[in-house]
C-alpha cells in the first residue's frame, strides 16, 4: 500500500510534458499544472495560432494566460524532493536512436505507443491519453508508432494526403487533385486501399494455393524417396541372399572337390606302394639270380660247369609294371 501511495503522488506532482517533478509549477485556468518554462515553450509554438490550448486536455484559451508560480505546489514538491522520491520514469521507457520518441515531451523524450494519423504525432502513454478521453480526438485512426508520418504530408501544399491518383499512381493531397492532378482518376485513399486489399487477399490466395501444391510435391517426392529406399534395400537383401548362397556351394564344392582329390590321392599312393613292393622282391630275386650265375661263372671244372648249368632256371622275360606319366595328371 505504501508503495502504490508514492506512485499516486508521482504522478499528482509531476509535469505532463516533461513528466519530471514540476519545476516552478504553474497551473493554467483549467486546472492543470506544468512547469513554467515547459508551457511557456509549448504556448510560443502556438504563437502565430494566437490560440492557446492545455496539453492535456485541449481546452483552449484567448488570449495567453498570464502564468504565476503556485507557491503552494512549489512548497509540496520541495518536500517530495527531501524524501528522496523521483517521478523520472525508468531509463529504459525513454527513446533511444531506433526508437519512435514522442512528440509532445520536451527535455528527454518518452517512447511513443501510438502514432496518430490525424495529428500527424506521436505519443507516449501519458500524452496519448486525450485521444481517449477527448470527443473530438477519440476519432482520430491511432496505429503502431511510426517514424513515416510525415511521408503522408504533401511536400507541395503541406496537407495530409487523403486521395490517391490512380493515373500517376501516387498519394496526393485535395489541393492536388483540383491542381496539378484534376481529371486524373482520383479516388480516397481508403478507397483505393480497399481495392488494394482485396487484390493482396488474392494474391494471397494464389500464394497459399501454390503453398499447398508444392507442399504435396514435396510429400510426393518424398515418397518416392521413400520408395526408391526401400526398392534398394529390398534388392541389396536379395543381393545378398543369392551371394550368401553362392558362397555356401562354392564352399561345399571345395569341400568336395578336397575329399574326392584325397580319396584319389590314397588310392594311387596305394597302387604305387603296392606296386612299388613287387618291384623290390623283383629285384631280390634277380639279385640272387646273378649271384648263382656269377657263382657258376667261377666254376674251373667244365664238367661241373656243364651238369649244373642245365639246372639253372631260365630267366623269366621281364614286363614293364608301370607306365611312365604324370603323377599330378592321375591325381586330378
């Protein structure tokens, strides 16, 4: 409670258009207090108007109002002062370089809310607030603070332009459009935004059609992306299938082709051992043969030599037991 009761006298003690604590305060025949050199200021602007109006809520005075220091408000901020209390708002509602500030402050300018197309002004939340409370002002079309108002002010006549030239396709002001531009196709500028808009909302329209194409090419490519994925993983598994098979055989075959070469191999190690035997007791035999000739070859007695001659077998004629070949040829 303490806290909202500091922020209540803040504001009672503050000047509107500087929104710092008033500074020799004044207060005009509607009520209103500001600092004196802050309405001064604003009051010489209206000088050649030679109306003068309250800021805040507009009423009009003629002729200037002679101002005098309100010793009593003097006193009451003098004492706020003392408890330490600031009515600056913090820094960071102020207008920096990128920001649109607020026409109506003076000293160090607020951040605009609302641009007002009417004035042709914009207002920080304080300042604005006459566009809602004020009849006359509750009309004006307020939008997004903007720092193009004046690109709607006709260079030539200095008026706001309402009109459109659609033979020259530009904004003018009234004046233009019975000056320079008269019988040109000219409209409001509201009319001609209405056209404007609804051929945006078809251009849209195309736009989000086109969206909605490509985004189901897009599902289309994708699926055939999907398809041709899935078409080669089938064909790599097959792939592999068959090779895994192949590879099965070949390695049966040379499990085979390995058994039978020794199978093969065994038997004709055995035929040549077996016939490799019968060639030694061959050669045994002769052997013993030759040492009985050679025996009876010695023999000094003719007689001898002639009754144990005949009784020598005669030598069997030798047949060849082998053939000469190959040997990796029969294995094979």
């Amino acid at each position: 409670m303490a806290q909202k009761g500091v922020q209540l006298d803040r504001e009672a003690f503050s000047c509107s258009i500087c929104l710092d604590l008033l500074k020799d305060p004044v207060t005009v025949p509607c009520g209103h207090s500001y600092c004196m050199n802050c309405i001064k200021s604003h009051w010489d602007k209206e000088d050649e108007k030679t109306i003068y109006s309250c800021p805040q809520c507009r009423q009009t005075f003629t002729p200037r109002p002679v101002l005098v220091k309100n010793t009593m408000l003097a006193v009451l901020v003098e004492e706020l002062k003392k408890t330490g209390l600031q009515a600056a708002p913090a820094d960071h509602c102020y207008a920096g370089s990128e920001d649109v500030a607020c026409d109506v402050c003076t000293g160090r300018k607020l951040k605009a809310c609302k641009s007002c197309l009417q004035c042709l002004a914009s207002y920080c939340e304080k300042h604005l607030q006459p566009h809602f409370e004020a009849a006359p002002l509750k009309k004006h079309k307020l939008v997004e603070p903007s720092m193009k108002l004046q690109e709607n002010v006709c260079s030539r006549h200095d008026e706001v332009m309402k009109m459109f030239c659609r033979t020259d396709q530009q904004s003018i002001c009234y004046l233009c459009s019975v000056d320079e531009h008269k019988g040109h196709d000219t409209v409001s500028a509201a009319a001609e935004r209405q056209e404007k808009q609804r051929e945006l909302e078809v251009s849209r329209q195309n736009i989000q059609q086109r969206i909605q194409d490509r985004e189901k090419d897009v599902k289309l490519l994708q699926q055939e992306v999907e398809d041709i994925n899935g078409s080669a993983d089938k064909t790599v598994g097959n792939s592999e299938k068959i090779f895994t098979e192949l590879i099965r055989l070949m390695e049966k075959r040379r499990s085979d082709v390995k058994q039978q070469v020794r199978s093969q191999q065994q038997t004709e190690v055995s035929r040549v051992r077996e016939l490799q035997e019968k060639l030694e007791q061959e050669i045994t035999e002769l052997k013993r043969k030759d040492a009985e000739l050679e025996k009876l070859s010695h023999t000094e007695d003719h007689n001898q030599f002639l009754h144990d001659y005949p009784s020598l077998s005669p030598l069997s004629e030798s047949t060849p037991l082998i053939q000469h070949q190959d040997p990796s040829s029969e294995v094979l």
